[in-house]
C-alpha cells in the first residue's frame, strides 16, 4: 500500500510539519498539524502582507520557523514564464514571523538567469534550504545566508525540487516550449555538485513530479503533453523504467498538456487542461482527471464530472487515500466536485459547488477540513478584485469558513499548515496570507 506521507518519516527531509510543497515527495497535499476544528460561531480571519514580487510557497522547519520563497514580480502584459534579463529578475528567500508575516531574515539577491517563474524550496535533513530559482539552484542556511549555488545545464526556469532518500537532490526544467527535451539533474547537497550526466527524456514535461520509495525501489513520475513516465533512482543515476508507461490521451480531443503528478492507494492522479492558453494555444477540451494502477498502467479511470469546455487548472487533483476521495476542480469556468473512489472505474459523486478553484488544494486528515479558493476570474497579471480561501467539508462539500487572501487569486501557488488553528498561502500576485480562526 503506498506510504502516507504524512503519517511517515520522509527520508532525506528535515522532520517537520511541512518541509516541502505539498507536504511530501507524493504530493499528497495531507497536512501533518492538527486540523483548524473550526466550530459553530467561530469564523476565518486574514492577515496579508504584499511581497513586493512574486510570492511561491512557504515551508516549516522547526517549531515556529517559517521561510517563504519570493521572486521577481510580473509587469502588466507579462505572463509566466518570463526572461527578463535587465532590471529586477533575481529571487530571495526569507524567515518571517508566523504572526504578524514580518521579514526577520532575508537572503541577498538570488541569481535566477533572468528566468521569473515559480521555482521550489526545501527543508533538507542537514536543516538547510535549498531552492530552485530560474535556472539557479541555491543551498541557505536558517538564517537565509546563501552558501553555495549552482547554475543548471538548461537555459530555462526548473519546474519542481525533491530530496531523494540517499539526501541528494533532483529537479528538472519546466518544458514551456514544444520540443523543448526534459533534464533531469541530480546534485549532492554540500556543494551543490552534479551526480554524473542529466539524464534526458525527449520530450517536453510541463508538469512537477512526484517520488515514491517502495520496496521494489525509488521511483520518480513525471507527465509528458499526454504521457506519464516511471523513472528508477539507483545509486547517484535516474534511468527509464520501460516496464511502466501511461498514456492519459483522450481520442479526439483537444487536450492541453497536465501538471503534477500525485501518487495515492497504489495509483497514480493527475488532471489535464494544464498548459496555459498564451502558451501555444488554447486547447478546447473539458477537465478530465485520470487514475493509473502503479502495478499495471493499462488499468487507467478517466474522470469526466465537470464538463465545460475549454477548460485550465493550474494545478493537480487532491486525493485523500483514507477517504478515498478525488477532489477534481476548473480553475477557468469554475467548480470544484469530489468523488468516492469505491472499486477500478467506478467513483461517486459527493458533492460540487461553484467555486473557482487555482491554489493547490490541502487537507487537514484529521478533521476532513478541505482548502479551496474562490476568486474571481484571473486571466492576466493585472486583473482586479479580491478572491477567498475557504474550507469545506470533504466529505459534504459544506462551507466552514472563508476569508480574504489579499489577491485576485493564488494562481496556482501554494498554501502550508500553521504552528496553532491556522495556515499561510502564497499567491502570484505577490500576497502572503495567513489565515486563523477567530
């Protein structure tokens, strides 16, 4: 059965809530602090402080240590990712107060290679961070002073950092461009030196990828524009497991490429509809998520409950493996629904509602408190209005609380679980929020 990572110790990660986007090298999304327990008569509050750029995630390390990684903002008419090789193009990383959001440590500038887009940080066993910024890779100390870094082989943004359990790292380029090969680099984290070649797939894979440590092995998925790909990890060097390859292709239609990828009850989820439309075109189908066994990838679910066309999420599916509930959403038309995954191609639906859903969605396990947004339509950078996070009842879809994130929306960051009845997010726009109960 797969690991939970929340309920696991996560080797190669220092031992905390949250070390890492998504909580785990599975992208789970299950969060290991107590739930918010919200109760009749209480409701959400928000404090938001603006970055001054582009806010990507924040991440635990000890109790009360929060760090969040900031970036280069985007101009009116820009849109991700950016090359900016003039001017403001660098990103940083800062400790701040999990109270007030203050800055109390900030690194120098970070050198991105003029690329802007959302890189990643980590909370490492040794209890440094490291952080992918552009084409930069950087090693920080707790008090955000920068100790080394490392300029990777592809003149392009990286999209996605992990630790393997041996505690070296590995992160690939994000793939924007059509034909555009995927490297895959592996760095030892002292000096940030590389592990022999990157290894190439030739194609491009848009999407952040997941890591499972099993018994047969170590394993990274990544998707292509309409294939998931099984890499194996041995000693220091990633290679092609070709005993598992998925197609998540829908004969004829016109889909665009997915995002990450999240591995759950022996399975692997992702949805389409990912690739932004500015980038080569907008695709016209519906969101459609998929479902593929890790035993045999021809045992695939394709799930169709949404149903608008000409959709885009910014962002993966949520699966809760105890509840076995999919929580599938459309970042463009809206709605959000979930599902009980009861047996291979059957899923219920519980629920569905109308909101407009980009953040990367996170569960408290224990109180089936579920985090979702509800924004006004974001097409563009310099779009205006306010949108809400909000948090619902997995199991029902009822509304417990929301409050205002200090942004049009999230677009697609992330948000990480607090220290007492509260949790923080991260938005492109440049606002950090945290959000507590009152």
């Amino acid at each position: 059965m797969t690991t939970l990572d929340y309920r696991a110790a996560l080797p190669g990660y220092y031992a905390s809530a949250w070390p890492l986007e998504c909580g785990g090298p599975r992208r789970q999304k299950l969060a290991r602090s107590a739930g918010l327990r919200l109760q009749d008569g209480e409701r959400l509050a928000s404090t938001t402080r603006d970055m001054g750029g582009w806010a990507v995630m924040l991440v635990q390390r000890a109790p009360g240590e929060l760090f969040v990684q900031g970036g280069a903002g985007l101009a009116p008419g820009e849109f991700p990712p950016h090359r900016r090789l003039d001017g403001d193009n660098h990103g940083w990383l800062e400790r701040i107060d999990p109270i007030t959001l203050a800055t109390l440590a900030r690194s120098p500038a970070l050198p991105s290679g003029g690329h802007l887009w959302c890189g990643a940080v980590i909370v490492h066993q040794n209890g440094d961070l490291y952080m992918v910024n552009g084409r930069f890779c950087h090693r920080l100390n707790a008090d955000c002073e920068d100790l080394a870094e490392r300029e990777l082989p592809v003149d392009g943004p990286y999209n996605g950092l992990l630790v393997l359990s041996d505690g070296n790292l590995v992160m690939k380029n994000l793939g924007a461009r059509p034909g555009e090969p995927c490297w895959f680099s592996v760095l030892e984290p002292e000096r940030l030196e590389p592990i022999g070649p990157p290894f190439v797939i030739d194609t491009h894979c848009m999407g952040r990828f997941s890591s499972d440590l099993t018994e047969a092995g170590e394993f990274i998925y990544t998707s292509s524009a309409n294939e998931l790909f099984r890499l194996r990890y041995d000693d220091g060097q990633l290679s092609m497991d070709d005993t598992w390859r998925a197609s998540y292709a829908v004969e004829g239609e016109d889909q665009a490429d997915g995002w990450d990828t999240c591995i759950g009850s022996d399975s692997v989820w992702l949805m389409d509809m990912g690739r932004p439309p500015m980038w080569q075109g907008a695709a016209t189908a519906v969101q459609r998520a998929f479902r593929f066994s890790l035993d045999d990838p021809r045992d695939r679910d394709v799930i169709d409950v949404i149903g608008q066309p000409n959709a885009f999420s910014p962002g993966p599916p949520l699966y809760d493996p105890e509840r076995k509930i999919l929580v599938v959403y459309d970042g463009l038309n809206g709605g959000i629904a979930a599902l009980r995954h009861t047996a291979p191609g059957s899923f219920d639906l519980l629920w569905r509602s109308d909101y407009r859903n980009n953040i990367q969605m996170m569960l408290y396990p224990d109180t089936g408190e579920l985090i979702v947004e509800d924004s006004p339509i974001a097409r563009m950078m310099n779009d205006t209005g306010t949108g809400d996070i909000v948090v619902v009842d997995i199991e029902t879809g009822r509304e417990r609380g929301r409050a205002p994130i200090g942004a049009v929306a999230t677009m697609g960051m992330f948000p990480c679980p607090g220290f007492s009845r509260d949790f923080y997010l991260a938005t492109l726009p440049g606002s950090i929020a945290r959000i507590f109960v009152v």
